[in-house]
C-alpha cells in the first residue's frame, strides 16, 4: 500500500434534532486516535481507495497512518460491524464486497422502508421540518457542483432522514442508517455515472415538491422509483466493470 494522507470525515448517526448542516470534523486535538484511525480507515474505502477485497494488513495500515497496530485492529474491528470489512480466515481483514444480488436486495430494502416512513412523515411535517431538508439539498448540489465526494453520501442521508423525522420512528431510522452505511460507497459511483449527480439531485427537488403539496401518493412513487432506479443503473454499471475486471485478469494470466 501506497503512503496517504489521512483525511477524516465522520459517518453520520441519526438523531432526530434537525440536520441541516453538513457534518463538520471535530478539532483533531478532541479526538481520539483510535477514533480518527476509523475515520481515516471508512473513508478511503467510501472514496475507492482501497478496491473491493483488497486486504488490509495491519501493519501496512499502522505504518501508513503513522499510528501502533491497536487502535488499526479496532478501527477495523469498528468497520466489520459497519459492513465495510470483512474478516476472512486465511486473508486476514479484506474490503468488503457486495455481490450484485446484495447490492439490488439493499436498494429494495430502502425502497420499502423509506416509502413507509415518509407515508407516516408527511401528515406530521411542519414548514419549518420541510425547510431543512430542503436546505440539505442546496448543500448538495453545491458539493457536485464542488466535486466534495466525502460530502455526497453524508447530505444525501441528511436529506433521507430529514423527511422522515417527523414520522417518530427511531427504531427504524437507526436500521435505515445501517443500510445507508452500506450504500454509501455504491451512492457515490452511482453519482459519478452518466448525470449521476444531476439526476439524484432533480429526482430530490421532485420528492420534495410533492411532499410540499402534502401529496403522499406521488411521494412516495416518486421516492421509490429514485431509490429503485439508482440501484438498478449501479448494478447495471458494477455488472459491467466486474465483467471487464475479470477479462483483464483472465487475459493477463495467459
């Protein structure tokens, strides 16, 4: 592994006080080493440095960071629980790899819980509640417009679970978090197809101008198509980038 320069971002958790802000990272000075080692660690597998199934070797790590072995072992400890590291017998600590049918079974499973959620926020939401997610989805257009990648998958949550906070259900939320985690490195290529980005960011606009008219049937077919089609063009994509991957590889071990 090549040396990096760590650059932190935190993964976002749900609360219900209002986000409309986008997450900032705490002063280097009150975090913790073990704490910024995850960081730095979920952030370069979000950003495709590290590919899907190369492994992680500990020491490699400690030494590209400039840390010991133990806060490294539990970051990655850290990032097993997060989904965005697996730990295989023989090869230690490897990045994470979905396969295609995970991947449209995690977009379905988003489909349905986030329409369900926004069925019960819509009758609740105040102006006040609308406008901060809308608020969100200027921030993450300027972060396109900006190239701010690290940014993308933590406003697009912000957006998702601002329109659901109002239907009170934390439980769920926290579930709904998890899956966003998992999607999170998957959003990011989804945005970087063909208007990706610009797609997401009209399908939002229309989401919410539904939810504004307190319109719950089109909101949520709106919200289900976005979720659905997003999946189905990044499994579209990653079919055919796995697909030229391994002819590359079949064809240099000629």
């Amino acid at each position: 592994m090549t040396r990096r320069s760590p650059e932190l971002h935190p993964t976002p958790t749900y609360s219900p006080i209002p986000l409309g802000t986008p997450p900032r990272v705490m002063p280097i000075q009150r975090q913790t080493i073990a704490g910024m080692t995850i960081q730095a660690l979920r952030e370069r597998i979000l950003r495709g440095d590290y590919p899907e199934g190369e492994p992680l070797r500990q020491d490699a790590l400690a030494d590209e960071l400039g840390v010991s072995r133990i806060p490294v072992r539990e970051a990655l400890r850290q990032l097993e629980a997060e989904g965005l590291v697996t730990f295989n017998p023989h090869r230690g600590a490897i990045v994470s790899v979905l396969s295609l049918a995970e991947i449209d079974e995690l977009f379905e499973l988003r489909a349905d819980i986030e329409c369900d959620l926004l069925r019960r926020a819509i009758p609740r939401m105040t102006p006040a509640q609308l406008d901060r997610a809308t608020d969100v989805l200027d921030e993450f257009e300027a972060a396109l417009e900006s190239g701010e990648a690290a940014r993308w998958g933590p406003l697009n949550w912000h957006f998702h679970s601002a329109l659901y906070a109002p239907a009170n259900r934390n439980f769920t939320m926290g579930v709904l978090q998890k899956l966003h985690q998992h999607s999170d490195r998957y959003f990011r290529m989804q945005v970087l197809l063909a208007r990706g980005g610009e797609r997401a960011n009209e399908e939002h606009r229309a989401i919410a101008a539904a939810v504004c008219k307190k319109d719950i049937a089109q909101a949520c077919d709106l919200m289900h198509a976005h979720i659905l089609g997003a999946g189905t063009s990044l499994v579209a994509w990653l079919q055919e980038q796995r697909g030229a991957d391994a002819a590359a590889a079949a064809s240099s071990r000629r």
